[in-house]
C-alpha cells in the first residue's frame, strides 16, 4: 500500500504540472473573449473540466500526502453553504431520498487556513457516506462550532490543547461494527455495496489525509443500529479575511481606556486575550495564575477581571475569586473557560462574579460581556 501510495503520487503530480498549463492557457483565452463571442461557452467548459480533473488530482496527492496547501484564511461556515449549493450535493440528495440533512452552523465562526477544495471534497466524502448508511428514512446533521480544549483530549485522535473549529457530520444509520472501527480510513477499505452510488474506497482515505494536511484531529464514535459521528477538529486562526476586517470598526461595545487583567494559564490564551481587548480600546494587564493575580491587585487598579476558570496547577477560578473578594469585596470579574458552565462557574456567580463566556475568545461576545458588567450595579 505504501509502494501503491508512492506510485499514485508521483503520477498524479507528473499530471498536475501539465494539467497546470491547460489550466493557465484555458483561462487566459477565456479572459480575452468577450462576452458575445461564440468560443466563450467553449473555453469555459474546458476551464471548467481542467479545474475538476485538477480537483480529482489532488486527491490522489491528499492520499499520498503531498501538495495540499491550507495557507489561505476561509470560514468553514462559508465552505459547508459552498456545498450545500453545489450540484454535487442537489446529487447526493436526489440519489438518497430518504436522509433528511440538518445544518446547525454556528454563528460567527473563527477563520481556519485551509484548502476549500479539499474542504468540500471532505465534506461531500462525509455526507455520502452518512447518507448511504442509512436505510429507509433518517437524519444526516451536519454541524460547526468554534470549541476551545484546555487539556489535550483522548478518543479516536488524540486532540491536544488549543482552539479549534469543529465540523461534525453525524447520522442515524447502520452504524459501523467495533471490529471495522480501525479500518476505515485505510485506502481502498469500503463496506459499500458496489452499484449504490459506491465509491472506490479512498474517500475516508482522504478525509483523513486532509485533517492532517491541515493540522487537525478526527474523532469517531459509532453504535450499530444507532448511526455514527464524525468529528474534524481544525486549529483556527486569528487571522481575518477582507470582508471580516472591513466589518469589525465601531462596535457599540469598544472600552474607553478602562483597566482590565487577564487571568489566564495559557501564555497563548492570555496573549489572544490581551491583543483582543487592547484592539477594543482596554488597558491590559495579564497574570498566569490566581495567586499572581492576588498579589498584583494588592498593589494595581483593574476595573474588570477576565477570570479563567479551569487553571492548573494552583488555584482555579472559584478559589481566586474568594481570594480576591477577601481584599476587594466589590471587584467586578467575567468568568471564561473551554468548559461547559459548571457549578463551581454558578458559585462564583453567586459570590459576586458577572457573566460566563464560553472560550476560545470572541471579540464581540467578551467585549459585550464586559461593558455589560462595568456597568451593572
């Protein structure tokens, strides 16, 4: 398989060096044609084959491992409804209709780098396998979500610490039996029944080449009779793409020069946050621990706390609170973390504590938290 592997992706990159010069020659004729002209339709047509056989090429690089570039800033948001008006997806669904596909895509997103080609290619692999497990009617969901991992995750990927967009495609099929678990995404490895819109095996093959070209984790579960999950975890980006940098000026919650500190264990973490609010117009300050938090507000104002409640080792955010309401009984804090809310958020809250915003940081969620509690009485 590894010698097969090898093969694949020196042809498919041999091909793509000459299907590159198609490409180029196809779309500077189309560029020079007017709009009238007879030939226009024609070169667009072969644009339009030259990108496919381009996209088919780079599937078999994504399998070998080798070419996928993820260096532009996308939205997966924006690549999920790409698909979801592609022709490949009005086909998906016309050729299995008892699977009804739900979409919950969560708002404002973070940016990943990634390939959007190679992003739909896993979408349409994902769905089509969802869709196809399922006999009779059901239920494919397809889901984002901006998701923060404090401590590095075990499951069928080990997914370490860092911020992430989430895509999950979930369905209520077959589900895949344990013994089958740890072969899916081996090439050419497929329960299909050949003649059902069957594939040729590599699609998970590539779903899994291309998570990783993108610095990513998968997670799988599955119950027979109870359908499968699959998870992709990107790492986002706080990069921003045109259209987001032109949409960020005036925000009704910008601060006006007021004193904030960070809480926060994370040097990363403490640095989004920092640059996040200094960019809204805040006073930042940073430490990397309740007890360094104590100490620096004995001889410094903060109008806000950011607390962090999940920090390790020491003190969390519960225990820094009560330490600090001992001093100052009045300061004013929001509460972060990767975590659901949990009691030990609720009792901070009922110490005194004001919101509760779930990580990785947003500019607009944890600035409106903040004006929201300097001003509350």
């Amino acid at each position: 398989m590894e010698s097969l592997g090898q093969i694949a992706g020196g042809v498919a990159h041999d091909l793509n060096n000459v299907l590159g010069v198609s490409m180029a020659y196809a779309e500077l004729i189309y560029e020079q044609l007017s709009e009238e002209s007879p030939l226009r339709k024609s070169a667009e047509s072969i644009l339009s084959s030259t990108q496919k056989a381009a996209a088919l090429i780079e599937d078999f690089l994504t399998m070998a491992r080798r070419g996928v570039m993820v260096s532009a800033v996308t939205n997966l948001n924006h690549n999920v409804t790409g698909f979801l008006h592609s022709p490949v997806f009005a086909n998906i669904k016309a050729m299995n209709p008892g699977a009804t596909i739900s979409v919950e895509l969560a708002e404002e997103i973070m940016n990943i780098k990634g390939s959007p080609i190679h992003l739909e290619k896993t979408l349409t692999n994902l769905v089509s396998n969802a869709v196809e497990a399922i006999s009779g009617a059901g239920t494919v969901t397809i889901r984002t979500e901006n998701r923060y991992i404090d401590r590095p995750v075990a499951g069928y990927d080990a997914v370490h610490e860092g911020e992430y967009v989430v895509l999950t495609v979930s369905d209520t099929g077959a589900g895949i039996p344990p013994d089958h678990l740890g072969k899916i995404f081996e090439p050419f490895y497929t329960r299909k029944t050949m003649g059902k819109n069957s594939g040729t095996g590599l699609g998970l093959a590539i779903v899994w080449g291309t998570v990783k070209d993108h610095h990513g984790y998968i997670d799988v579960t599955s119950e027979v009779g109870k359908g499968s999950i699959f998870t992709l975890y990107f790492p986002a980006t706080r990069e921003e793409t045109a259209h987001d940098a032109a949409s960020v000026r005036g925000e009704e919650y910008a601060g006006q020069g007021e004193a904030v500190l960070v809480i926060d264990d994370s040097a990363d973490q403490r640095q989004v946050a920092t640059a996040l609010l200094t960019r809204l117009g805040y006073r930042v300050s940073s430490v990397s621990s309740g007890e360094e938090a104590i100490e620096y507000l004995k001889v410094n104002k903060a109008d806000v706390l950011v607390l962090d409640m999940i920090m390790d080792p020491g003190m969390d955010g519960l225990d820094t609170y009560r330490g600090i309401i001992k001093h100052f009984p009045h300061q004013r804090a929001i509460i972060v973390s990767g975590f659901a809310e949990t009691e030990r958020v609720q009792e901070t809250q009922r110490l005194g504590a004001g919101a509760f915003v779930k990580k990785p940081y947003m500019k607009d969620k944890i600035g409106v938290a903040i004006r929201a509690e300097l001003k509350r009485k």
